[in-house]
C-alpha cells in the first residue's frame, strides 16, 4: 500500500520533472513537440476587434435554374395548413394571407479588422433591432468574447425583448460570431463543440409532398396538419386519411411526425391522437400555442400512443426550463436563428440532456444548426426541406452537394462542411 510518505515524496518528483521540462535543462526540448497550426493571422495581435455590421442577402455563388413547381405542390402553399388563423375563414386557406410582410434581411455579416467576415442567421426583423440597437454594442469588441457578447446583447434588450424579434436579432449576431472564431481557428464550427458524435446526421423531410420524398429517399416525413377543429369532424377525418395514405407509401417501418402548428385544442389533439394510433405516428407537434405549458403538460400525461414536441416558437433556457418545470414536451426543438444562437442553444440542450430530453432542432438544416446537432449527443435527427418538385435534375443534384446528403438504413443523411467556420459558400448582396 501507498503511504503518504511515499505519495508525497513522488509527488514532488513530477513535480520537479515538470519543472525541469518547463525551464529546459531535460533532454527534451521544446523542439522536439509538434508546433501547433498557424492561425490565419499568424504573427499579428492574436485579440479580433468588430469593426462592421451590416445586414447582408446571402445567395448561391451559382444560381439554381429557375422552374415552374408541381402545380398543388405543397412547397408553394398549393395545400391549406391548419394554424392558429384557421379560426377565422378570411385567413384559413394560407398562411400568407396573415404573415407580415417583408420585415428586411434577417443575416447579419460582421466585419473585423483581420479580414474575417461572420454570417450569421436569424428571424424575421432582426434587421431593425440589430441596425438601431445592437451594432453600437458590438462594435470595438473581441468576437471570441462569446458568453459576455451574449449576455451583454440579453442584457440592454430587457426592457423591451426576452422573446420574439429581439431574441431573433440576438440569435443572428451569435451565429455569426461563431462563424468569426471558426474561421480565425481554421475550424469548423462542431469542432469547437468538442466534436462530432456521430458520422452524419439522419434527416426527415417537412411537407405534404410525400410521394416527392419517398422517391428521393428519405424514410422519416413530418406532416402538415391540414386541418383544425374549426373544420369540424369531416376535418378530422380528412387529417386520420392523410396519416394513412402516408403510412401506406412509407411503409411499416419509416417515421410519421405530425406538425400541428399551433392550431388545435387538447380535446381536439386527445380524440386525433386515438385515431391515429394503428399509423404509429412518432410525434405531434405544436398541438397548442406555445404559451399553453400546462395545457402541453396534460397531453403529454393524457395521451401515450405517441410523442409530444414543442418549442419552435420557444425562446432561451428560460422558456425552455417552464417545458421542463411542466413537464409539457417529450422531444425539444428550439430553432437555432431564433432562440437566442448557438451560444443559448448549447445551455438549452445541456438542459435537456440532463433530463434525458432529445433535442430535434427546428429548421436543422438551415444556418450552422447541423454542428451544433452533429455535435450534441442529445440531438439525432436534422429537419430538412427538398426544394419544391418539378424542377430539373440539377436542382436536386446541387441540393445533394450543398448538403452533403448520402443515403443509408435510415432513409437521408447529411452532414455538415468541414470548411472553417459555418463552412458558408455564398455571396452577399
């Protein structure tokens, strides 16, 4: 047995072995250790400074060739989709009858004096709040200051934020400055998360073009809800055929997800879950409005035949701990852009992990968000969306391309670029 003595006495060994490395008078040198990567700005000042923010329209370096979709595609809004609106029939039949209009570019690119350019993305009206508010709090700082940058933008937007479009603008200077540090790094972005954890990501496909994705190869689908209780029983009926025609294409093994987006009742989601129980559906999702916690509570104890999902419309730790306190979803999916960025969707799904809760990013694949999900442990599948059928070849070819899609057991997998950063390859207006 080892006494203390002992301990000690070899204690202070390596500790004079370490010292006598750190001042050289070992045989081994420091020459003889590999020498770390060159920075892209080797032999300059190491500390970045912001020196510009602007709001940017990023598109492809080589443009896709212009089409005419399927007509009735539902890519191009040519099928209802129930949501909160569905209430009143002036607004029923699209959800561009009542979105806001263009509300300016929601990606930011961000300046710094070495050269490097972040792209970052966000949600609808971040221009305004980023242009008027946060570009004077940015401006001069270090953008591997990541945890002070976030909380001081959280911070000074108190008074008037917490959720929707400051939250959004928030998430966009994020994203972007994580795109800076990779790129100063020379590393891709899930690099800096400690890694990737799987080999690529598998993906499901969102959208009514069922037929269109079966044949491109993906094996799990998310549904849009067509209906709501205003529709009545008929409606109802109408939304139980359309799980089972799907079921019938997909086949016995492929996974079923149901995007209910806001527009239904817990009664009305109660009765739709029976129902659907012999199509062996693998979550419902955004049942209710995403304020409704104890109401999401109540399904997720009420209903056992399949999953609830919820918070794409959910913002920071902080909304995603009320999930947690009322135990209202089985699977997260905070959305990258809009959140609160990179920054607060690690501490988001750190939360999640620990308590065994899956992450399944809303709009995974847009943005950066496939590093942070090939990264995480907790996070398996990425959301994906297939431009719109009836296009050449090439469209879909180059969807591949930019995607890194492959295909395998699970139907689609993608994975993210190992370029520097985000991996961006775009041009900005």
């Amino acid at each position: 047995m080892l006494n203390r003595r002992d301990f000690f006495k070899g204690a202070g060994c390596a500790a004079l072995a370490c010292s006598a490395l750190a001042t050289g008078t070992e045989e081994v040198s420091a020459q003889a250790l590999p020498s770390p990567p060159a920075l892209p700005f080797q032999g300059q000042s190491s500390k970045l400074k912001i020196t510009g923010v602007r709001m940017v329209k990023p598109r492809p370096k080589k443009p896709l060739p212009a089409y005419t979709p399927t007509p009735g595609s539902w890519s191009t809004g040519g099928t209802e989709v129930a949501n909160p609106m569905s209430i009143y029939p002036k607004y029923k039949p699209r959800r561009s009858l009542f979105m806001a209009d263009d509300l300016g570019s929601d990606v930011v690119e961000i300046s710094t004096d070495k050269g490097l350019r972040g792209l970052g993305y966000g949600g609808p009206g971040a221009a305004f709040v980023i242009e008027r508010h946060l570009t004077k709090l940015l401006l001069g700082e270090d953008p591997f200051d990541l945890e002070r940058l976030w909380d001081i933008l959280w911070r000074s937007t108190l008074y008037y934020g917490r959720k929707g479009l400051v939250v959004h603008a928030i998430s966009a200077v994020d994203n972007a400055l994580w795109d800076i540090v990779g790129q100063a790094l020379g590393q891709p972005v899930f690099k800096l998360l400690g890694g990737a954890t799987k080999e690529r990501i598998p993906c499901y496909c969102t959208g009514n073009d069922s037929e269109q994705h079966v044949e491109f190869g993906f094996k799990k689908l998310k549904l849009a809800v067509a209906y709501g209780p205003a529709d009545g029983r008929e409606g109802l009926k109408k939304n139980v055929e359309l799980v089972k025609r799907t079921r019938e294409l997909l086949g016995p093994d492929g996974e079923i997800m149901l995007d209910c987006w806001m527009a239904l009742t817990e009664d009305y989601t109660i009765e739709f879950a029976e129902r659907l129980e012999p199509y062996r559906v693998y979550w419902m999702e955004e049942c209710l409005p995403p304020d409704e916690y104890a109401g999401f509570g109540r399904l997720k104890q009420r209903i056992r035949s399949t999953r609830m999902a919820t918070g794409e419309h959910e913002y920071t730790r902080y909304g995603f701990r009320l999930l947690l306190e009322y135990k209202a979803a089985d699977i997260w999916q905070p959305d990258m852009n809009w959140c609160g960025g990179l920054t607060e969707l690690r501490r988001i799904g750190a939360l999640a992990a620990a308590h065994d809760i899956p992450v399944i990013p809303h709009g995974g694949w847009r943005g950066g968000c496939p590093h942070y999900i090939l990264a995480a442990t907790n996070s398996p599948w990425c959301e994906m969306f297939l431009p719109a059928p009836g296009g050449p070849p090439e469209v879909y070819q180059r969807f591949e391309e930019e995607y890194g899609i492959t295909r395998g057991p699970e139907g689609i997998y993608m994975r993210p670029p190992d370029r520097p950063g985000f991996g961006w390859e775009s041009a900005v207006d």
